[in-house]
C-alpha cells in the first residue's frame, strides 16, 4: 500500500525543493526507479486513496498497476483500480 512518505514526496516536490525526481531520489538515499513509482501512488484521485486507506478496499491490481493508473482521468481510476 501506499507508504506516508510518497505524500511526503509530493509536498516537497509540489513546493520546489527539489526539482527533478533523480534530486528527490539521491536525497531520501533510493533508487530513482523506486521513488518514481511511488510518487506516482501519491496522485491517485482522493477518492481511490480514500477507498485505500479509511475503508481498506480490496484494489484489483497490484501496486505496479495502482501506480499506472495514477496517469488515468480521477472519474477513471476507481473503476480500474476496484473493477
């Protein structure tokens, strides 16, 4: 599941302390690869999060697939991720 620090990321990012992923990556000490995917969990519609984390749906996919999905329309991503 999503992990409190890709939200953490986000904000950081958002804010413009750093300005690339790789700058992010190097900083938190992980793999560029790693921290992109889960950033990427980060922009999930509010509502998927929500359906995640406060009523611990059941998703449809894996993370890998969570994270693709995150590039879908917010009216989209709930019918993917709970199918």
């Amino acid at each position: 599941m999503i992990r409190p620090t890709a939200e953490g990321w986000r904000r950081r990012m958002d804010a413009g302390e750093f300005a690339t992923i790789q700058e992010l990556a190097e900083a938190v000490g992980l793999a560029e690869r790693h921290v992109s995917r889960q950033l990427r969990l980060a922009y999930l519609a509010p509502e998927v999060l929500k359906r995640l984390m406060l009523r611990r749906e059941v998703s449809a996919g894996t993370v890998m697939q969570l994270s693709e999905c995150a590039g879908l329309r917010w009216q989209e991503q709930a019918g993917v991720v709970f199918r």
